[in-house]
C-alpha cells in the first residue's frame, strides 16, 4: 500500500495599504508587498552534525525574535516609541522583500544594521521614486550586479540602483555594462564622477596579490598550447625531412644519373635536314577552269601523293633498302656508338626498324604541301648519304604512283586505235574484193554507162520507127526499105532490152548491176565507218597520251640535305631537365596513388 506525500499549502493574501507606515511613507495601494525575516547566519552556523537543514520544530516561524509581518506584534512594534522600533530593526539581520514593478519579481536583503526613522523614510522615498520610473527586470537585475561587483550590500535591485547613483556610478552606461565582461581581478574599472561634477571616465585598479583562477588556467592552456605547436612543428620538419630523402631518391639520384649520361657517356649524333615537295605537271586545258582547275595549282592537289610518299619512307621496304644500299645495320650496331643507342650483333629486321623510326623522322606540312625528313647518324657522313638514299627512293615512289594509271589511258587508246584500223582494213579489202569478183570497178559508172547506151539506142530506135513510118506512108514504098528499116527497129528493142537486163537481172553467172552496186555501196559505207572510227581512235590516244602527261609527278628538292659540322644530338641541358621532369610525374602519380589507396585502406 502507497501513502500520497502531502504538501503543506499556504496563502499569501494581499492587502491594499491606505494608511502610511510608522516610518511616514505611502506604500503603493496596487503593489503587494510579503516580508520574510529569517535567522542570521549565526544562527545557521550552529547547527550541530546532526542537524538537518530543513527540520524544524512546531514553533519556529523562520523569523527568529523578529515579530512576523501583519501581526499584533508587529503592529505594536510600529505604534510604538521610535527608538523601540529602531531596536528592533537593528536586531533584524536579513529581510525578504518580494514586491512587483513593471511586472517583474524582486527580492530585496537588508543588511543588518542602525537605521533611523528619518533615514529609512528618506531610504523609502528614494525607491519609491525609483519605482515610478518605470525600469524593467532585465534593468534591475544589471543594476544588481554592477552593485555586487562594487562590493555594495543591497536589500533590493532598488536598493542597488539607489547606492550605485548615490555612489555616483550609472548602472545602465555602456562602460559600466561592458566592465562587466571582465574576467580578472587586477581589471581596471570605471566610475562616474559625483553629480553636478564633469561625467568623464577614470581607471580604478584593482590590485590582487594572487593570481586568479581563471589566470592560472589560461597559463595551463597557453602551455598546452606552446607543446602542440612545437610537437606541430616537429612533425613537420620530420616530414619535409622524409619528403626531400624521397625526392632525392626518386627524382634527384634519376635525374643526376641521366645528367651524366648525356654529358658524358652518350654517343653524339649528327642530322641531316632537307626538304622537298610534289608537284603536278600541268597543262594549258587543265588549267582553263573547273574545279581541277581551282584546286590544279594548291597542295590539296599533291596531298595524297605526299601523304604516300611519306608513309613509303618511313616503312620497313625503305629500311631493307637502305640496309642494303648503304649499310644501315653496320652502322648502328658499331662499336662506336654507346651501349643504350647501339643495335646488337646481328640485329633482326624488327630492331632495326625500331632504329630506324627513331632516326629518321619525316613531317607533312599540309598547308604548303612541303616534306620535311631529319636523318640521324653517328657521323655527318653517313647522315647525309643516308638522305640521299632516302630522296631517291621518293623520286622512284612519286614516279610509280601515276606510272599505272598513265598506262592504263595510254594502253585502252593503243588498243581501241588498232581495232579499229584493223576493221578499217577488211572493210577496203571487201571491197576490193568485190571489185575483183564483179569486175566492176565503180558501179555508178558502169551504170551510167549502161543508160547512156539506152539513151542512146532509143533514139536511134524513135529514128528508125519515124524512117519506117515514112517509107509506109508512100503508095508503093520500096519493100527492101521497108523490111530493112524494120529490122534494124527489131535489132534495136533488143539491144534496149539487154543493155536493161544487164542492169537487173543476172546471167550467165553474174550477179545483177544492182546487186553489185549495193553490195559495192555497204563495203564503202563499212569503210567510211571504220575510217571514221579510226579518226576518233587516233584522237582518243592523243587525249590518252596529254592526260597521262598531266598526270606526271615530279619530286623537287627545295632543301638539298647538308652534312652538319657539329653534332645535334643528344641535346643535353634539355634532355636532363626532360629526365627530371618525368621523374617528378612519375613520382607524383605514384605518390597520390598511394595516398587514395591508404585512404581507402584506413577508411
């Protein structure tokens, strides 16, 4: 079974004064005031081990001798003689005072000690007025502790608004607020000079014998402080000593070595340069208009064949024959030359080429159309006879890069021309031929031969007929005329009538005159065709033979290669800061790398 802890309940009632108190002042009729008179710390003070702070007994009040506030007690203590009334204020030792102003709560002390009526009445008059100001609780609390940082005992933060002006110090200046915020004793304070006095600041020093605490621990954590710097920095010399050693390892050791290298060890390299271009031939139809004709005199029309040209050079065909020609292989596996440049004893085909690309480098500059080689070698010499070889097999490469393609124009004209004559032959022996056959050498003459003797026969035949005509149309003609008149009319038709059978009909094996004719007439329409064609073929051969002569490269030196007096390789301020350069990348990558790995790691 539980028990309920039950609290005591009190009530504080408020009651509104009209009369004035023995001192002579009006209390506020709207502000209630509670007094609380406890014991004094004396008392406090003789509390036994055994005693706990908060029994107390039936009859203790908390106020001690002190008569409780409202009582009858109390009430005879004010209507009394002053001095009694003094006495016993004299013998209160603290006292409570919660009263309202502004809305806010405060709680006033009172220090022990001989008051006066007069005094306390003047005391009362001066709060009073100080209430009616109207100051806030935020007003009043700062007033209370600029008061204790002052060392002033006050009953109320009346009270302490009252001593500070009377001590001439105004709790509400921005001075005074700011004095606050110091933490050390020996800080110095502002005070106001007395009313009616020029209101000019003064330092105040406090002087303390023993440093405070808040001294003490600043000088514990500027301690603290000092040994994290000094082990701050201590670790950073260690790791600026551990970077430089790494540097040094991986970066300086490298770059001193191959400093050495290009200074000292390396072999010295000599190249050659020259320079050459690929040009068109061109011809004055080309250049007439078109676009052949607009791009005919710029590099775009060469692009190609320098882009071929270059590609030959730099091919493993150029190297055998160079290797060939002038000893490519011998040369670079030497004993003169240093152990990292030189090719070993019977190098393969692979190694060599590795050298080779090295040695010789060529660069196609677009816009100009222009061919720039380098050839390296270990002596001037060489290099330079190295380059000749090289411009001689470009010269060889540009011929053979149109060589198929002029031969092919040249050769489908070659052989379209011969046909062509060739049918034109038959064609002319047809028709001699026939001729030899027939007989017949021009059948339009042989024709018109023919009907001239027609023509001329019909005549002779009208002239018989009108003769005979004549002879009938006497009574008695002559018989021997007349009979002869009519045979030779006779003798005449049939001659007419042969003459025009021979020019349609055949005999005696022999094809007609028309027949000969058209036969004679195909061959030469047949011949004139193919002499016709014959004409187009010789045309064609020599469009054939201008195109292929326009289609001719040519190479042209522009730079003719030199052989050099001083060596060009190795170029060893360059190369050696190249070294170091790439050390540092190198070490740089390996560096971050290692740093996100352990980052990771850790993580």
């Amino acid at each position: 079974m539980t028990t309920k802890v039950k609290a005591q309940k009190f009530r504080v009632r408020r009651k509104a004064r009209s009369t004035k108190n023995a001192q002579g002042v009006a209390a506020s009729a709207s502000t209630p005031k509670v007094e609380k008179i406890v014991k004094p710390a004396a008392n406090q003070a003789t509390l036994g081990p055994d005693d706990k702070l908060f029994d107390t007994d039936a009859s203790a009040d908390g106020f001690g001798d002190a008569p409780f506030p409202g009582s009858a007690a109390a009430a005879a203590a004010a209507s009394g003689p002053a001095g009694k009334g003094a006495s016993k204020r004299g013998k209160v030792a603290r006292s409570l005072d919660l009263s309202t102003a502004d809305g806010d709560t405060t709680q006033d002390t009172a220090v022990q000690g001989e008051v006066t009526p007069a005094d306390e009445a003047a005391i009362d008059a001066e709060i009073d007025a100080i209430r009616r100001e109207g100051l806030t609780g935020r007003q009043l609390r700062l007033a209370r502790r600029v008061a204790q940082k002052h060392g002033l005992a006050v009953t109320s933060d009346f009270d302490a608004v009252r001593l500070l002006r009377k001590k001439g110090i105004d709790p509400f200046q921005r001075s005074t607020v700011l004095d606050l915020v110091t933490t050390e004793g020996k800080a110095p304070s502002r005070e106001l000079a007395p009313t009616g006095e020029a209101k000019l600041p003064k330092t105040v020093d406090n002087k303390s014998t023993l440093p405070s605490k808040d001294i003490l621990e600043r000088l514990t954590r500027d301690g603290e402080i000092s040994q994290i710097q000094q082990d701050i920095a201590q670790r950073r010399r260690r790791k600026m000593l551990l970077l430089a050693a790494r540097l040094a390892v991986f970066v300086g050791i490298p770059t001193i070595l191959a400093g050495i290298y290009f200074y000292t060890i390396a072999t010295p390299m000599y190249a050659t340069q020259s320079a050459f271009i690929i040009q068109q031939s061109e011809s004055p139809s080309a250049a007439g208009g078109g676009l052949g004709g607009l791009l005919s005199g710029t590099s775009l029309a060469t692009s190609q064949d320098s882009i071929a040209v270059q590609d030959y050079l730099t091919s493993r065909d150029a190297m055998l024959r160079l290797d060939a020609d002038a000893g490519f292989k011998d040369h670079f596996s030497s004993d003169a030359i240093d152990p990292l440049q030189r090719l070993p004893k019977n190098p393969t085909n692979e190694q060599a080429y590795k050298v080779f690309l090295d040695r010789v480098t060529i660069g196609y500059d677009p816009t100009e159309g222009l061919l720039r080689m380098e050839v390296v070698a270990a002596d001037p010499e060489t290099s330079q006879e190295f380059s000749d070889h090289l411009i001689k097999y470009a010269e060889e490469q540009v011929d053979q890069l149109t060589q198929r393609l002029r031969e092919d124009q040249m050769k489908g004209a070659r052989e379209s021309l011969e046909d062509t004559e060739a049918k034109m032959l038959a064609a002319q022996e047809k028709i001699v031929q026939l001729q030899e056959q027939l007989g017949i050498i021009s059948p339009d003459a042989e024709t018109s031969s023919i009907m001239a003797q027609v023509s001329t026969f019909e005549t002779q035949l009208q002239q018989k007929k009108l003769q005979l005509q004549q002879l009938l149309d006497n009574d008695r003609p002559n018989q021997a005329r007349v009979e002869g008149t009519q045979g030779d009319i006779r003798r005449l038709e049939t001659l007419i009538a042969s003459l025009r059978a021979q020019l349609t009909q055949a005999n005696e094996g022999a094809d007609s005159l028309a027949r000969i004719t058209a036969e004679l007439r195909m061959a030469e329409v047949d011949l004139a065709t193919r002499q016709a064609m014959a004409s187009a073929a010789i045309q064609a051969l020599e469009a054939a033979r201008v195109e292929a002569n326009r289609q001719v490269r040519y190479l042209s030196l522009s730079s003719r290669p030199v052989a050099p007096d001083e060596p060009t390789y190795p170029r060893k301020f360059e190369n050696t800061l190249l070294a170091m350069l790439i050390f540092s990348g190198i070490y740089l990558i390996a560096s971050l790398t290692a740093a996100v790995l352990r980052e990771q790691v850790s993580a």
